[in-house]
C-alpha cells in the first residue's frame, strides 16, 4: 500500500512537470509569432468641418520706423538742453542750444548780411533765366536722332529741333489696383526682380495713367510706369516682379511688369532766335543736360560766375559772425537718448541726441527659405512679449526682402511686420512674431495620423456602418502637425479608422512628415477608441 502511494505521487509530479513544459512552450510559441508586430489601439474619428490654419513664427525686436540721431552742425560747446530722455517731442521743437567757437559780430551786421545773399540770389535767377532761353538743353542722357537744325537757322519758340532716345534706362509698365494706385506717387521707389535672370534692381515711378483697363475676372488695373537704370542685357519684353514703396506701405502689382519700347524725349526751343551753334549730331549719344545749341545772344557765364560766388562769401561771413547754434527737433516723436551735456565740447560729427516715432513701430525678422514662399504683404501677425505675457498685440507685413543672407549654409529673409499698436512696448524689446500664412474655416478635416500612402496616393481606412473597412482615396489641402484638409474623397459624418501607434513616415504636402502604418497597411488592433472631432 505504502509502495502504490509514492508511485501515485511520483505520477503527479511528473504530469505537473509536463505541464509546466507544456504551457512554457506555448508561451514562447505566441511571443515568437508576435515578434515585429506593433500593438496598438484602433481609433474611430467621425469626420466633422473644422478651422484649419498655417503660420510663420520667428523672433525679432521691436524698433521705431523712424529713428534720427541729430548732430552738431558746428565746433563749440553745448549751452543749454531743454528736454529729457522720455519727453515727446514736436517737429521744429528746440531741443538744446550750442555756442560757437567764434563769437565776434552783431545780429545787425549779419542781417545786412543776409540782405545781401537775397539779393544776390535773385539776380542770379535772372541771370540762370536768361542763359537758360539762349541754350538748347538735352532733356535726359541718350543718342541723338532727328536733328534738323544748322548754324545760322532760324528757329520759332516751342520748335522740335532734334528726339533724344534713352538708352541708359528701361522703362517698365504694371498694373495696379485702385486701392494701390491711389496710394501710389510719382517718385516712389520700386523693387523690381528680373525673373529671368533672378536679378534685384531698383527704379522710380514716372508715370500714372488713371484709365481703368480690363483685366478679366471683372477686375479692373491702373497702369504704372517704373523707369529703371539699364546696366546692359535687358531687352524689350522682358517680365519683372514690381513692388512700390512710400510711407505709406508696399504695394505689388497686379501682373508681372513688362519692358516697353525705348522712349523718346523731344528737345524743344524756349525762344525764336538764330542758331549760333550745334553741339552734337545724329547717332552721337549726349547726357542730361548736355548743350545741344546755342542761340545768338551776350555771353553771361561770367555775370553768373561772380554771382555765386558772391553768395558763397557771404555766408561764409555770416559763419564767422554767429555767435550760437540753436538744434530743432526734425521730427514728432520720443526723446529715446542724449549723448551730451551741458558745457560739453562737440563738433560737426558729435551725435547730440537721438529721437524716434515710437507710436509707429516694426520687428524685422529672419525667414528661412523653406518658408518664405509663404509670406505675403499685408498678411496679418500675432505678437507676443514675455515682459507682458497677458498682452497681445497684432501687426502686418508690410515688407520682404528680395535678397538673402546665408550664414553656415542657411539662408534666411528679412520680413518687416508693423505694429498696429504698440501699447507698452518699448525700442529694442525682444518678442515672438506668428505670421498667419494661410488658413481655412469649416472645411472637413482629420487627424493627421489618419493619412497614409498606398500606391502612390494619400488614403484613409473608412469603416461603413456594417463595420466593413475599406481604403479610400482622398485629396489634401492644407497640414499642420495634428491634422490635414480633406479636399475631396470623403463626407461630413464618415467614420475613419486608424491606429494610435504607427510605424513609418510619410511625406504630406507641405513637407508635414505623418505617421503611418509600415507598408501602408490598414489599421490593425485590439482595442477600439471612439473620437468625435475637431481635434486640435
């Protein structure tokens, strides 16, 4: 009896070994099938319509639009300041007061003096007046073609006696819309890009033509002419990038500029008279302000000559005699320094104090160029300050630079944003500027994690109400780093699956790297999680 016992036991301990064999075995068996294989949770998101926006962040500081050091203009000493660093200030305020090194004179001799100049100056005009009416000037530099004139003619007032063609300059025609054209001056400086050659120049506006021209899509343009210096190589027909520039902002034209012929300038008689001489001949190329011909009539160059300087010795008199030197401010604005004090020597290069328009402010940032394509005038930027983390404050771009900086292989782009409102920020603080690059509102969107390649195309898994799966092609627009614009290929309410945890990346539009499952496979998982969207 005793001998069954211990075989009994001996039995079970070897089918509990077996067991244990047994069931360690399995165990391997299940871990090694599950080797590579990535567990995660399946998600459900039912499509929904979102807000979808794109932007730019750099950093920057904040500096006045306008800031003017003023300076000595004479040798002496500083007498009296009668403002402060901080005070606001009038354009023509006086700011200090300086004493010349040279105090002789009286007041009463230096007005004498400036009777003198005045006088002096008029008959000068007079004398510019008359020379003027007997000489024939070349109106702009270029050949000469058309010259019809000979010693000893007789010519009338207002007679075409030769054309001039520029051919220093070339001459650009834009378009623009009304808004822009009526902010538009003669004068303005343009930057123009060379499209076909990537080349910067630079030009002036010359011409307005208030006639509004077609330009499709129910639009109306005003034409601009830019004249801009020709260094050689550009041709009639050439396509440029034009950007208008004043005080009051930039403006870029509707199309892309294009060079017109070469332009003809007229050289007109003032006054009937006989032709003393010709100075120039067709084909020969004149500058502006070249002699072209001479009109009979007394040689006054000398009367002129003796005039001048005449003036140039009277203010020198005046120089000698002034006893001080009294500085207004050039400007409305703030007192932001003074480098000077009372009793201290200066001289005509010794910086007196600085003033700035502080209620007209701008951050010029760095863009890289990855993302500068981005930026366009007037789009509108977010500014943050951490001296006032509760303050926002909002700005637009009103420039972009048309040449890079490149530093260790990176090359950026200065942007200009101006402040709408400066508030309580103050010359040189550093803040963080979001420019609003693109953005959409209520178009379908989903989660970024949901988009993944398969042959070639941008697909998500969309479970139908049955539960069956199936991927489903679809068009993107606009990414950013937590969800995509869904174009096309689905529909308000659809149910689009995807895994929580992926395994590769994939490219989207944009350069927005996405996670997607390894190979382009379909969702997989155990567990299911249920999303409502929007999801940010």
């Amino acid at each position: 009896m005793k001998n069954k016992k211990i075989v009994l036991t001996v039995i079970i301990v070897i089918g509990l070994i077996i067991a244990v064999i047994v069931i360690n075995g399995m165990r391997k068996n299940s871990l090694a099938n599950a080797t590579g294989r990535n567990f995660s949770s399946e998600i459900e998101y039912n499509v929904v319509k979102d807000n979808i926006s794109i932007s730019v962040s750099e950093s920057g500081n904040v500096n006045p639009t306008d800031k003017r050091i003023i300076k000595s203009e004479i040798n002496g000493t500083v007498e009296n300041i009668y403002v402060t660093e901080g005070d606001s200030v009038e354009k023509d305020q006086i700011l200090t007061s300086l004493k010349s090194e040279t105090s002789s004179g009286s007041q009463t001799e230096i007005n004498s003096i400036k009777l003198n100049i005045e006088k002096s100056k008029r008959e000068l005009n007079d004398l510019y007046d008359s020379q003027n009416e007997l000489n024939i000037y070349a109106p702009v530099s270029g050949v000469v073609s058309g010259l019809s004139i000979e010693e000893e003619n007789q010519i009338s007032t207002n007679s075409n006696v030769a054309n001039i063609k520029d051919t220093d300059n070339s001459y650009i025609e834009v378009y623009f819309t009304k808004d822009q054209y009526d902010k538009i001056s003669i004068s303005d400086s343009a930057s123009i890009l060379m499209t076909k050659y990537f080349a910067t120049e630079t030009g002036t506006v010359i011409e307005k033509d208030s006639t509004p021209v077609q330009m499709g899509g129910g639009t109306f343009g005003y034409l601009v002419t830019i004249k801009m210096n020709n260094p050689g190589g550009y041709s009639v027909g050439d396509l440029a990038q034009i950007t208008v520039s004043n005080s009051q902002g930039s403006y870029q034209g509707m199309n892309m500029g294009e060079i017109i012929e070469i332009k003809e300038e007229k050289v007109i008689s003032k006054i009937n008279g006989k032709i003393k001489s010709v100075n120039t001949e067709n084909g020969k190329y004149v500058n502006k302000g070249d002699i072209i011909a001479t009109i009979e009539g007394e040689d006054i160059s000398l009367q002129i000559a003796e005039k001048q300087n005449a003036i140039e010795r009277y203010n020198s008199q005046i120089e000698d005699l002034v006893e001080g030197d009294t500085v207004f401010s050039p400007m409305k604005g703030t007192v932001l320094k003074i480098s000077v004090s009372e009793e201290e020597v200066v001289d005509r290069t010794t910086a007196l104090m600085t003033v700035a328009d502080l209620e007209n402010m701008e951050v010029i940032i760095s863009v890289d160029e990855l993302d500068i394509d981005k930026i366009k005038l007037d789009q509108p930027a977010n500014i943050t300050c951490d001296v006032y983390p509760n303050e926002k404050f909002t700005g637009k771009v009103t420039k972009i630079s048309m040449e890079g900086t490149t530093q260790s292989g990176v090359t950026t782009y200065d942007v200009t944003i101006k402040l709408d409102d400066r508030k309580s920020l103050m010359s040189g603080m550093n803040v963080d500027v979001e420019i609003l690059a693109a953005s959409k509102e209520n178009v379908l969107t989903v989660p970024i994690d949901a988009v993944h390649r398969l042959n070639g195309d941008y697909v998500v898994t969309v479970k139908d109400p049955s539960g069956n799966k199936s991927d489903v092609k679809v068009e993107l627009g606009l990414a950013t780093k937590n969800k995509v614009e869904i174009t096309s290929g689905l529909n308000e309410g659809d149910v689009v699956i995807y895994n929580a945890a992926q395994s590769s990346n994939t490219q989207m539009p944009g350069g927005m790297n996405v996670m997607v499952p390894a190979g382009g496979a379909r969702p997989g998982g155990n567990t299911v999680i249920r999303q409502e969207g929007p999801r940010q």
